[in-house]
C-alpha cells in the first residue's frame, strides 16, 4: 500500500518548496502559503483556520512568509515522487437529527412565499359557514403585512376553506403561525398540493393573493381578490338578457348598442378563461357567479366562487342520489336540469365523469368523453347564452326537461331550442355568432371550438377582421395530456372529519405526569404537537432557577436558593444536593475530566468545585473567591475551555481565566463597559456577552482579544442575556426579545423571538430553542449557508412562569423556571 502524501486542506495539492509550501497556524494545523495569503479577513489581525476554524493571530502586512514552515511535513512529501496520485477522499458526512423533518426544505421554500400573515386578513362576521360557502374579508389599513405588491389597503377578499386541522385544546406544544400552516400543507395529499399550487400560479390572472390560517377555527383559506362589481350583477339588470326581449327579430340601433355590450363583456370572458387555461387547469363548471369586474371593467374568474360552486355541485350529487349506486338517464336528466335552474353549467362529460367519480355506476355505459379545454367551452357558452337571451335560456330547458324523460333527449332538444331562439332574437343577422355559439353545445368537446375562436368571433362583433391588425392568428392554448379540472379534483371533495387522538393527563404524588396518549409517534416534536408527551416536573429546589448542566448521569440545577442539586437522568429522582454557598448561586458547568467535576459560581464571587464521584460528598472539593469592592456585583456566568481553564464572566465589567490545575488566576480579559452576563466556547474561541449590548471574541490559545461584535449596531444599547455557540454560527438573546445570529463571525439575522426578554437559549443540530419572559418556550428552526440564515418558528411551549434555564441533552428537553420548578420534556 503506497503512503498517501500529506496536502493542504484548501487546495488539495500535495506539499512542496515551490508552489504549496507548508506553514504552520498558531492553532497547529498546516496549509500551504499561497491559500493562506487567499483566505478571507474579516477582522483585522486574525483569519480562521481552514481546518479547525478557529480564529487565529496573523498580520497580513508580513504576510505568510513569516509563519513558520512545516519542515517535518515538508520533508516527508520531498522525500517521495512528485509524481504520485492521491486517491479521491470521500467526504465524511453525519448528522445528528434531534426533531423529526416534519417538511423538507423545499417543501418550505416552496409554500412560505404564498403564506399571508396572520393581520393581513380580517373576516367580515356571518353566520355559521359553511365547507362549500365563500367567506368575505378585507385587507386591514391597519396591518403593517401587506405582502404581495399588488395587495391594497381595505382590500375586499373572498376565502375558502382549503383544509383544516383538529387540535387537541391541552397539548403541551402549540405550533406557530406558520408552523400550523404547513403542518395543515403536509398532512394533505400530494394531489390536492398539486392542484392548490395550479391555483396560486394564477395570482395575476385570477387575483389571487394567498393562504392565510385562522387561528380560531385552525382552519386554512385561499384568499383571492373580490370585487364589487359581478357578472351576476350585470345580468341582473338585463332581466331578458341582451336580446331576450326582441321578439321580432329586428335588430336595430338601440339592439346594436346592447350587442356590443355583450361584445366587450363577452370577450373579457373569455379572456379570463383562456388565462385560467394557460396555467392548465380547467373549471369543469361555470356560472356567472364565477365572474367579477375590477375597477376598470376587466374580468377576471373568481376562483374561490368556482371551488364553492363545485362543492355544491358534488353535495347537490350525493343528495339527489340518495345513496344509490346507480342511476339511469332519467334520473341524469332530472338532476343536471336542477343545476341548471341555480345557473350551475356543468358539461356533460364532467358531469359523467363525476358520477363515476363518486362511485355511481350509469345504466348507459356508452356515455363517456375525456374531459379537457373544450369542457369550459360548453360552460362558456352557457354562460354567454344566459347573458344574451336572459331568462328564456333557463325556461328553455325546463321546458324540455317537461317534454322528454331521458338525459340524451333533453340534452339533444335544448340545443334545438337555442338554435331556435337565437334565430328569433338575431335573425339574420350576426350569423356566425349563432353558429359558434351551437357549435359550443356539441355532446362530444372534440366537436366544440377553442376559447380563442369563440373569442375571435365575437371580437369580430366589434371590428371587421380585415381591419384588425392587433390579434395573432396563432393565440390559442395548446391543449396537452395534464389537463387538471377544478370540479373533480381534490380541493372541491367533500371533507371527512378526522379525530386526532385525545389527551388524558394525571398527575401522581411523586409529581409526575402520567400520560395516556394515543398514537405511536417516537419523535419529539411530532409527540409534542401530538400530546404524545411525558412532562415530568422536578420539585425540591426554594427559589428560582439559574443553571443546568449534565454530565456524568446526572442533572445538576443552581438556584438562588444557594444549592446545586443533583438528579439521576434514569428516573429524575433528587439522589443529592450541594450546600455551601452563602449567596444566591448564578451558573452551574459539568467538567467531563478524568476526575469530573461540578464548579458553581455565585453572585458574592464564590467559586466551587464539587467531586462527581460515589458517594456524592457534602463538602466542595474546593472553593474560592474572586476579589471584590463595593461596585463589585459577583459571578454572572460560567465556561469551560477544554483547555484546564475555566472562565468566570463577572459584575466588574472582566472576564477571568482560572487554572483548574491550581485553582489560581491566570490572567483577566478586559474591554467590557458593563456586567460580562454570558460566556460560551467553540472551536478555540471564547465568547462574551455583556450588559453593554456587545460579544466580544477572545483567543483560547494566548486569551488575546479578537473583534467585538454588536459595537456598531444602531440605536440604544440592547443587554445580552445568554450566548450560544456551536462550530460556525453564533446566537444572542438579548433584553428586547431579539435573537442575533452571526455566521463566521459575520451577522446575517435578527429575529423577533419573544416579548421580553430572553434569558435561556438551547441548540441542537438546526433546532433552536428559546425561552424568557413572556412564560413560553420557542421553537425554531434555523438553517442556510454562508449567504443566508433563514428562521422558522415550528411552535412553542406555554409555561405559567418565566424560563430562566435550557438544555437539551438526548431527545429530554430540561426547562429551568422563575418559580422553583424544573420540567422534563420527553417525545414518546
């Protein structure tokens, strides 16, 4: 086996004495000269280590010519032919997932962009709605949400029901806002997605806004457009349509002036359905209802009228067949005449389509046609007709509904009747308009015209074709094989009510919850949402929490009642507690060492290392105590180097570095210009948050300053509370309730997290954390590359008292409370 010669970890190229050099870091790791002098600074003096990245001195006036060369290194690759070939490194990759992928990524980047903020919609009050009603709304002033830049302020909006979850009212864990948002998106079908992604494609050609979830009844709405103004309105005032009332044929001027009324409403029409078309989604059904006017007279196709029509339309259907199975063209007749008689214009091949969707078998099995464009066309024309003759276009049916029996025969003597009744009203006039419009009412869609050509003809009404130079010969849709029908699919089923399970919680005397649950979920979050949680509440401690560490199978807590207890992480049971201190203890650390150890500090400067050993002793290892004066305020904060030290964040404004070798000071850190009230360690990094709004970064190596943080943030000085680090990312919580989060040392996020302070912060993989003053724990999570963090808010914990303490540690969430408490979280 040939030895694989050692390369820098940036460039891959193999060490030499000309063009990969190699110098040593002050962190001890190696990379060649010329990638040094590339790597990015940030901060001046200092870079990070390609390999550990740790921050580390280096002055790029001298350059990395003045570090020192890896002769060893050097001398090994020398030694061996230049011309000798690595072999491909695989990439080593793990990652421990704490909370379950409850969505994707993508399936959250997809979705986020359509979802409207919780006050960007306020629901006008009606009675008791129905699954098939459309429920009217507005678009606040007063929201500060307006997301999509074609939204107005006192906006009217119509919503529809699109799903809706059942919540158990005492679950431990509530999702956000958006949280149930996407929960509602996940647990539907891929089918029903799908279809609600084809609607909210039609933003621009059907104003439709979003998907905005109601809180109170946790149901989610698509939100749409509405406008005043309806095509129902219009046909309204002309009670006999166009030329319904011209009963002898004569077209005259005051006839011409309403034709080309139609003649504009009309091509708006069908405009609108040629933009729905486009997306490739078909309505199945029309009715004028399905049609409003903006502000300027355009028409655009109410998509939430059309979804709510095709619910009634199926209701309509499972009534008017009563449970039956199957049904004959009798029958057919009788209940397409009755969709008629509500101006619902179902086309004949969805209308068998949907019986056989249904489950409901036809007599005359030979009745079957494919549905596509050409479906809306049939409903196009309906719509037209009743806009043209007015009322005689619905007494036309019912009185061919009276003189025939089958549905085929109906069907078959309306379409005379049109042709009939157009001749009386138009009579030789406007000849093509006629033939079109029968034309549109063939059984079969294959035999009917493209929307463009209806379009065509009666644009044609207005302008002679030798004069229209604006139209394009070549403006129809093209049909293709994934044609989606709104009428038959998912989001017009008829909802089935699905119970999530029940909740039954006893506490027993050793205060501990028991919980009964239904279901088998293993993960944490999905058995929080799910109440399939065991909440175990740690009683013992006398006054407020401030600490929690774990190490060595055992909880260890602080409290301002001046002992560190100590609980078995087997069964939660208090096995010991460590008295000693003679004031309020602030922060508790584990030293996991050949001999462990529990160091607390508190707030009159004592330090005190107890042994973690059995059995557990009363007295401390050893203790001692910061020098203080009368401005002096205690220990704030604790860390733990790795490195034998252990640093203590201070009421002086200073950060000290003791010796757990000698229990002595090593040196004391300076430029804070307030209480240093947080300290975290990563990667040979030591982090310090302070009352003065600021984090400063700090060497572990030679305990050198690096760069502060947060100094030349705007505004008034916001405190730090608590800090967490982990490998590249950096989290603050702060006073207002804001967490900041850095990158590599560069700021990419704030987030609005709480109301109040926050004074505890917890990570796990891309889990965050959060609890403080508002009485709930947040639940975040967060994730991105060196370009962007983004932040998603999954939920959060309701407590009754304020959070002053977090950890996670395997799968337990231990949250630390102002009023004594400590609760244990685990998933079932």
């Amino acid at each position: 086996m040939e030895l694989q010669l050692p390369e820098c970890p940036v460039c891959l190229q193999t060490y030499d004495s000309d063009q990969a050099i190699p110098r040593v870091l002050a962190c001890g790791h190696t990379a060649c000269e010329a990638c040094i002098a590339l790597l990015p600074q940030r901060f001046s003096d200092t870079i990070r280590c390609p390999a550990c990245t740790q921050l580390v001195k280096y002055s790029h006036l001298q350059g990395p010519s003045a570090l020192p060369k890896n002769i060893d290194l050097l001398r090994l690759c020398l030694s061996q032919d230049a011309d000798y070939q690595k072999p491909h490194k695989r990439p080593i990759t793990g990652h421990y997932e704490f909370l379950p992928r409850l969505w994707s990524d993508q399936f959250y980047s997809v979705w986020k962009e359509w979802v409207l903020p919780n006050d960007a919609v306020l629901v006008e009050p009606s009675g008791d709605e129905d699954f098939c009603d459309v429920v009217h709304g507005i678009i606040p002033n007063s929201s500060p949400s307006v997301v999509r830049w074609w939204m107005k302020e006192n906006q009217n909006v119509s919503l529809v029901k699109i799903a809706s979850l059942s919540f158990v009212n005492d679950s431990m864990f509530s999702f956000s806002y958006m949280g149930q948002i996407m929960d509602c998106l996940n647990s539907t079908n891929e089918e029903k997605r799908h279809e609600l992604g084809l609607i909210l494609r039609q933003s621009k050609t059907c104003g439709v806004y979003g998907l905005w979830y109601d809180l109170d009844d946790h149901c989610l709405y698509l939100v749409c457009e509405r406008w005043g103004c309806g095509l129902l309105e219009k046909i309204s005032e002309l009670r006999n349509g166009v030329v319904g009332g011209n009963e002898d044929g004569l077209v005259n001027s005051a006839i011409e002036d309403e034709i080309f009324c139609f003649a504009m409403m009309g091509m708006e029409i069908c405009k609108a359905i040629i933009g729905l078309h486009s997306e490739g989604l078909v309505s199945g059904c029309l009715a004028p209802s399905c049609f409003n006017f903006d502000g300027v007279g355009h028409v655009f196709v109410d998509l939430n009228e059309m979804l709510a029509m095709g619910r009634k339309i199926r209701r309509s259907l499972v009534e008017s067949v009563s449970g039956r199975r199957r049904i004959d063209e009798k029958e057919m007749g009788i209940i397409s005449t009755n969709l008629i008689k509500k101006e619902a214009y179902l086309s004949p091949e969805v209308f068998i389509e949907l019986l056989h969707k249904e489950g409901i078998e036809l007599e005359c099995d030979s009745l079957s046609y494919s549905v596509g464009y050409g479906s809306d066309v049939w409903s196009l024309a309906c719509v037209l007709l009743r806009l043209l003759i007015g009322n005689p276009f619905t007494e036309l049916h019912m009185r061919s509904a009276k003189r025939h029996s089958d549905y085929l025969e109906v069907y078959a003597d309306c379409r005379d009747e049109v042709h009939s009744l157009l001749e009386t009203k138009l009579g030789t006039n406007f000849v093509a308009l006629q033939r079109i419009l029968c034309e549109c009412l063939n059984f079969d869609r294959k035999n009917r015209p493209l929307v463009a050509d209806v379009w065509k003809c009666i644009r044609e009404l207005i302008i002679k074709p030798q004069f229209d130079f604006m139209v394009s010969r070549e403006g129809s849709v093209t049909e293709h094989n994934n044609v989606h029908c709104l009428v038959l699919g998912e989001l017009c089923q008829l909802p089935k009510e699905i119970s999530r399970g029940s909740l039954a919680v006893k506490t027993d005397e050793s205060n501990r919850e028991n919980v009964d649950h239904v279901g088998d979920d293993k993960d944490f979050i999905e058995g929080l949402s799910g109440s399939t949680v065991e909440s175990i509440n740690l009683q013992g401690h006398l006054d407020c929490i401030t600490g929690l560490a774990v190490g060595g199978g055992f909880l260890f807590s602080s409290s301002f009642d001046k002992t560190i207890h100590v609980w078995s992480l087997q069964d939660f049971t208090l096995v010991h507690q460590f008295r000693g201190h003679e004031h309020r203890i602030m922060a508790v650390v584990f030293v996991e060492e050949e001999q462990p150890l529990c160091i607390s500090g508190d707030i009159g400067g004592g330090i005190f290392v107890w042994e973690i050993s059995i059995p557990l002793r009363q007295e401390p290892l050893k203790k001692w105590f910061e020098q203080k004066d009368w401005r002096y305020s205690g220990i704030h904060a604790l860390a733990i180097s790795g490195t034998g030290y252990l640093y203590t964040g201070s009421g002086d404004k200073s950060i000290k570095a003791w010796s757990l070798q000698d229990c002595t000071l090593s040196c004391t850190l300076n430029g804070h210009r307030s209480v240093v009230s947080a300290l975290a360690v990563s990667d040979g990094v030591l982090y310090s948050g302070s009352w003065d709004g600021t984090i400063r970064l700090w060497s572990l190596n030679d305990h050198s300053p690096l760069t502060v943080l947060g100094e030349d943030a705007p505004g008034n000085v916001i405190s730090v509370l608590s800090l967490k680090a982990d490998h590249h990312m950096l989290l603050a919580a702060h006073e207002d309730g804001c967490i900041k989060i850095w990158r590599n040392d560069v700021f990419m996020k704030s987030i609005q997290a709480h109301n109040g302070a926050v004074f505890a912060v917890a990570t796990e993989g891309k889990w965050l954390f959060t609890g403080g003053w508002d009485k709930s724990v947040n639940v975040q999570e967060v994730s991105g590359d060196d370009l962007q963090i983004e932040t998603f808010p999954v939920g959060s914990i309701a407590s009754d008292a304020v959070i002053t303490a977090l950890l996670y540690w395997e799968g337990k969430l231990f949250v630390g409370y102002a009023d004594r408490m400590i609760k244990v979280y685990t998933g079932q």
